[in-house]
C-alpha cells in the first residue's frame, strides 16, 4: 500500500478519488501518511478523497480560525480547537475538518490526547473552506457534529444539524445573537489588506460594542 500511495501525485488545489477502499485499507493510509503531512482525506463507504489545499486555503482558514478564538476569548468561553484531527465513525466514514472547535463540550474532552467519537462527542463547530476542497456534509452527518461552517466565494454558510440532517440558519447556535454571517466574511476579506492583527484588534472591538448592545 505504501508503495502504491508513493505512486499517487495529488496536484495542489485537485482532489483524487479513490473507489473501493476497505476501512482497514483507510486506517492503514492514516498510518502510513502520518501525522505530519499536507494531504488531506475523507472517507465515505469505500470512496477515499486525497487532496492538497492551496496557500489560499490554507491563508482563510487561518484567518477564520484566529477570528473564533478572539470571538471566544471576548466571550469568556472556554474551548478546545482541534484543528484538522481525523474523526472516524469506523467502519463507514472518516474526514479532517480545515477546523474544529470543542465549545459546549470543551470540559468532557479536556486533557483528552485521543478523541474517540465512540466514546467522546464530536466537535461542537466544524469549519470547511470550499475553495480547493470539496465539504462532505452527509459524513460530518454521520458523525453528528452539531454546526457546520462552509465558506464558498466569500460568503458564510451556517448549518445546524436537526434530527440528523443539517439545515442552514441565519445565526450560529454557538453565538446566539451574533450577526456572524456578516461579521467574520467581511473580516476575512478586511485581512487580505489592513493584515491580520490589525483585523483581529478591529474585530474584537465589534464584538465588545454587539456584549454591550445586547
């Protein structure tokens, strides 16, 4: 298997598929790729997705990411995030987020080294870039993570998992009374010019002035 993954040339920014890939041929990937590696997959039923995110990707998600953890700071909640951890519901689906936040269940996996969704809830907040990548909502499904973000084309889409399936809503369960739809596009694009920590510092200030209105 090693040798035939050394074979596989995954462009930056394009995906490649995979067919009939067993679970235990998807843990054995997982092994052999490592850690510390710049592919990024997703599984679902035998169906493997490898793909490499461009700078540009990986640039917003950054951004997206600082925005959250200001925003939760400001709030005085404690979180986890976890970045692009695989989560796996074995034996039918396995992906890595571009980012995931522990909120309301950041004290139950506190400390934890290794999240098992067998046994640990999965991630309050999952945050999916669709500017080199392709989301897969029907395994974040699976997986029941209860707020999925998607950002396409400079836009904010919010989607909340009821009874299994997810619909998309004006405002974040997480951040009630928050108009982030607006919010955190409009400081993502602010970034590409003022920078970051110029961004970071005008974006605290607003969610300090929404605290205080509401």
């Amino acid at each position: 298997m090693l040798l035939e993954l050394q074979r596989i040339h995954v462009p930056s920014g394009q995906r490649v598929i995979l067919q009939d890939i067993s679970w235990q041929e998807f843990e054995t990937i997982l092994d052999e790729l490592g850690d510390h590696r710049r592919v990024r997959l997703a599984y679902d039923d035998g169906l493997l997705e490898m793909m490499i995110p461009l700078p540009e990707h990986e640039d917003d998600k950054e951004i997206i990411g600082d925005l959250i953890k200001a925003l939760l700071e400001e709030l005085d909640i404690e979180f986890r995030s976890l970045g692009s951890t695989t989560f796996k519901k074995p034996t039918t689906q396995g992906l890595e987020p571009d980012q995931c936040f522990y909120i309301q269940n950041e004290a139950t996996i506190r400390g934890k080294k290794r999240i098992d969704l067998a046994v640990d809830p999965p991630p309050d907040l999952a945050i999916e870039i669709d500017i080199s990548s392709r989301t897969h909502p029907s395994i974040y499904e699976a997986l029941q993570v209860p707020e999925l973000w998607r950002f396409d084309q400079g836009n904010l889409q919010i989607n909340r998992l009821n009874f299994g399936k997810y619909q998309e809503v004006l405002e974040s369960p997480n951040f009630p009374g928050l108009d982030l739809k607006q919010m955190i596009p409009h400081y993502l694009k602010e970034s590409k010019t003022l920078g970051r920590n110029k961004v970071l510092k005008a974006f605290r200030q607003r969610v300090r002035e929404q605290i205080q209105l509401s």
